[in-house]
C-alpha cells in the first residue's frame, strides 16, 4: 500500500514540480492549466473532484474511507503525469491538501499513510491561494462560509510541514504573473 502513495523521481529526475494549494474555489484548476499551456507542459488534475464527480452522479457523499482511494489516484495521477513533463510539472493539489480536508470534513480523522506521504513527499514550490476570489457554487463544492479559517489551516500546515511556499493573490492576472515569475527563478 505503501508504494502508492510514494512519488517517482527517477522517471524525470530534472523536473521541477510545483503544486497548487489551498482551499476550494480559489483558482487553482484555471492557474494550473494556464501554466501548463504556458510553460508547455502537463499538469496533474485534482483527482478528489474527479472522483467526487463520479460519487455525485451515482448519488453517493465521499466518506472518510473515500480518503485513501483518493489520495493514491492522486499520486498515481502525478506518477504517471511525470513521465509526460517538459522541465516542470504543475500540480493541482497533493496529499498534504487530501491530509487537511480529510481532517476537516472527518472530525480530525486522516489516515496515516495519507498523514506520512503528505509531509514525504516533496515539491519545489506550493502556491497557496488566497481567498480573494469569488466563491463558485459547481455542485460539489460546499464551504463559502468560514473561508479564512479554512485558508488559515491550509498555511499553518505548510508553516509546520516547513514546505517552500508563495503566497498567490489578487486577480487571475495578478496571479498568473506571481506564478510565472517563481517558475522562471526555479528553472534558472
């Protein structure tokens, strides 16, 4: 089980990966693919909201043991994405965002190799993105309320993980232009 949750790194060991981080409706998705688009490259989907879609459309609510399932799609997702990179990889969320809405939704609950690989595995950089942004109702989305807080526990996480990271904020713009300009640092 182990192995599932671990990332490859010898499959394109030069390639910077970056990851988008923070709470729901804050723009990740649309960063993410414009990069991608951008740089040239490939970027990894959220495999939760995949996986939430297809619950929804069979009438079904994600559960805690919904977690590990989504957290090795996730990796398996990244994994196999790696493989396709040019020169960086962009990530629309990893375990360490799994670890904080499994604790979120299910009263502190995350399992623990979801808890382990989140702070074992490793990106270059995380953009956390900020709650400047409208909130969007898409179905499966459900916390407008309560935002800051939710993005206060995104940034302790990486405050005590002690991962790299950037506050991303403002309009997509504004946004695109920080990212841009941390991915040209990194590839230098």
């Amino acid at each position: 089980m182990e192995e599932k949750l671990k990332q490859v790194t010898n499959s394109n060991p030069n390639c910077i990966k970056v990851v988008f981080y923070g709470p729901e409706s804050t723009g990740k998705s649309s960063l993410a693919k414009e990069l991608a688009s951008c740089y040239d490259t490939v970027y990894v989907e959220e495999f939760s909201r995949i996986y939430a879609e297809a619950n929804a459309q069979n009438n079904l609510q994600l559960t805690k043991e919904d977690v590990l399932p989504i957290a090795i799609g996730q990796i398996a997702t990244e994994n196999k994405q790696l493989k396709n990179a040019n020169k960086i990889l962009i990530c629309d969320t990893d375990l360490l965002e799994t670890k904080v809405y499994s604790e979120h939704y299910y009263d502190g609950f995350c399992p623990a190799l979801v808890k382990k690989y989140a702070h074992e595995n490793t990106y270059d950089l995380y953009f956390l993105t900020y709650i400047d942004t409208v909130w969007e109702d898409d179905g499966i989305r459900d916390q407008p309320n309560n935002r800051q807080q939710l993005f206060d526990r995104f940034e302790k996480e990486l405050i005590d993980s002690k991962k790299p990271y950037i506050l991303v904020k403002g309009n997509f713009e504004e946004r695109l232009d920080t990212c841009k300009t941390q991915i040209e640092n990194l590839l230098k």
